[in-house]
C-alpha cells in the first residue's frame, strides 16, 4: 500500500478516532479498574473483521488480526489507565470523574491504536503477517499490567517479531516524532527506610534515641551514592518525596520513615546500589543507637531500545515526516513498563510530539495537561506505514 493510500485512510477515519478519544478523556479509570475502559475497547474491537479477542490479566485486552499472506509479526502497545488527579483543564471533554485524568496521553494512545486496528482490519487484502494490538491495564501502578500480562500466556503461543510502543511528550511539536536506540528510560524502584529507636521528651534527647535526626542524617549521607560509588558516566536518582515521624514538638519519636524512588540506567548497577542502600541506611542509624531498615520494591527495569529496528523506524519516520521533523532524544529518568516487553522481544519505543506551537507547553502528569488532538494523525500514519511497508 502506498503513502498516499495510507495518509487518505487515516484522512477518513480521523473524525471518528477523535471521537472515541473524546470519550476516553472523559471517561478515564485507575490502574486495575479500567472496567468501562475495557468495555469500550472490546465494543469497537467487536465490529472488526478477521479478528480474534481475548481478555487477559483481568482488564486487558489482545487483538489479532491475520493477513492473507506470509510476513513479519508485529506487536502494538497501548495503556488503558488514568491517573489520580483532578483535572483543570476547561474543555467540554473534560474528566467525568472526580479525582481521576488522563495526564499521560493513554486516551490518545488507544484512541489512535483502535484507529489503527479499524484500518487494518478493512484491508486485510494489503496485510502481510500478523499484527498483534495489545491494550495494557495498570502502566502507572507496580508491578504493573505488562508483567501481569506475560505471565497469564500474552505470548504462549508465539512471540512477535517486534513490538512497538508509542507516547506522546509536551516536549515535542505536533507533527514531529522522537527516537533514540539502546537505553532510553529508567529502572524505577520504591525505596521505604525505617528507623526505630528509644522516643522521649525533645527537651531531654541525651536520654531517647533521636530518629528523625538518624533518618536526616542517612538520607544526607545516601546522596553520596552518587558522588562516590557511582561512575560519574552513569545516570542515577534517588530522591525522597514522603517523611513521616508520628512525634510532636517536644516530642521525640520511636519511629521514622522515609519512602523515595531510585533511578537508574544500568541493570548491573541497579543491584548494587540497592546493597549499598542497606549498608549506608543500617550503619548510619547505628551511629545514633537506632536500628533501620530498608524495604525495596522492585519497580519496572531499564527500557532499552532494539539498535536495529529503532534505526530502521526512524529512517521510516524520515521518509514520511521529512528529516527536520524526526529528532534524537535524550535519555530520560521516567519509567514505563513497555520495558517488560522489551527484556523479551525486539522493541521500539518512540514518542509523538502532541504540542500545538499556539500553546503552551503543560507537561505530563499535569491537571492541565491535554494533547493537541490533531496529533492523532501523526500518532497512526507512521505505525500504519510499518505494517503496510
């Protein structure tokens, strides 16, 4: 199928791909409770020809459509939840419910997948291979619905040959995309510090174990991480968002606690950072006769880019877009559990800039945050061109 074929399909389809964003951003749901969502995708999903649907790790959904002729398996991802904030937005789409939005782009990402799948399926004639649409529950939320999905059988049968994942990102211009081979996102692990001592009175500490004071002190001396055991070429984060001690002003808690998130870009660092978590959190506080402890949650892993196939898209994007509008990213500290699937398929993991040059750039999970609806286009065209190519 030629470009020109392709970018008058997608002409045709988009009022009503904008449609069903529309009532995605309306409609958003939390992690693990995307029962509407689903409803929605699965009612679209129905009305397609040569299909197959199933149903897997609760909310998600799998669709595969198979061509008449031989030729390479792709995979698509999207994302079904929401976040939970209280949109501010003033749009006549905004958020139904209360408390809950789409600030990361996921209503854009199915809405332009359903669109996407509805092409596909109206011209299996031109299809060679399969494709495979994957729309994931739980991206914001550990262990996070990629995972879940592996591991109920998404690839039992056979896995594909590529997958491919698309964002939006505030960062970029509508009508431009991002790439960048190898390591691109971060491993994200929960960090939970816990020190316990004697409490007392605050104007009496020689007599009481002060742990608000240890816990100052260990996060102080855990930011040396970086300065002293890290190679400096390597990227690394470990910032603390949450301090809790149940004590008041003359008051000298038992307990104190500290929850933080750690960021790296390297899989073999990652586990010894960890050790050295333990180490500096278990001594630091013994020097104030206190005893921690650390809890680590292990997050998502680094999202590594397959060399071969992020180069052969870009050249793709380059051919369709013009080259002024295909740009390098940068290495970014944010996660995503797209990196589940990377760890076991060839991935390409790319963002599409959502931004209109009349507005300003809100980031992502923000409550004003709203992608430029026009993107949509973009958001089909070059994901329509790998599977026609």
């Amino acid at each position: 199928m030629d470009q020109n074929k392709i970018k008058e399909l997608v002409e045709d389809i988009i009022p009503q791909v904008e449609s069903w964003y529309k009532w995605l951003h309306q409609n958003p749901e939390l992690s693990g409770k995307e029962f509407k969502t689903n409803h929605f995708i699965v009612d679209k999903l129905n009305k397609l020809t040569h299909k197959g649907i199933r149903n897997i790790a609760g909310t998600g959904i799998v669709c595969e459509i198979q061509g008449k002729e031989p030729g390479k398996h792709i995979a698509f991802r999207a994302e079904l939840d929401a976040l939970p904030i209280e949109e501010k937005t003033k749009v006549e789409y905004k958020s139904k419910n209360k408390g809950v939005m789409h600030a990361c782009g996921h209503d854009f990402h199915m809405a332009a997948l359903l669109g996407i799948a509805t092409i596909v399926s109206e011209n299996i004639n031109s299809l060679k291979g399969k494709v495979t649409f994957i729309f994931q529950p739980s991206e914001e939320s550990l262990p996070g619905g990629a995972l879940q999905m592996i591991e109920r059988g998404l690839f039992a049968s056979k896995k594909p040959d590529l997958i491919i994942g698309q964002h939006v990102l505030p960062d970029l211009p509508t009508g431009y995309v991002g790439f960048r081979s190898g390591a691109y996102m971060a491993s994200g692990d929960e960090i939970e510090i816990t020190i316990e001592g004697k409490g007392g009175h605050g104007a009496l500490p020689h007599l009481a174990n002060d742990v608000v004071l240890a816990l100052s002190q260990t996060i102080v001396s855990l930011q040396q991480i970086k300065s002293r055991f890290v190679n400096q070429t390597e990227p690394f984060v470990l910032s603390f968002g949450k301090i809790e001690a149940n004590g008041a002003t003359n008051i000298l808690p038992e307990t104190a606690t500290a929850h933080g998130t750690m960021r790296t870009l390297n899989e073999t660092w990652r586990e010894a950072a960890k050790e050295q978590i333990i180490n500096i959190v278990e001594k630091t506080s013994q020097v104030f006769g206190c005893k921690g402890s650390v809890n680590i949650r292990d997050g998502y892993p680094v999202l590594i880019n397959d060399k071969h196939e992020t180069e052969q898209l870009k050249q793709l994007a380059i051919n369709i877009l013009g080259e002024e509008k295909v740009v390098d990213l940068p290495i970014r500290m944010t996660t995503d559990d797209f990196s589940r699937f990377a760890q076991l398929i060839p991935a390409v993991y790319y963002r599409i800039g959502v931004t209109n040059k009349n507005k300003k750039d809100v980031g992502l999970h923000s409550p004003t945050f709203l992608p430029d609806i026009s993107a949509l286009k973009t958001a089909m065209l070059l994901p329509l061109t790998v599977i026609f190519q």
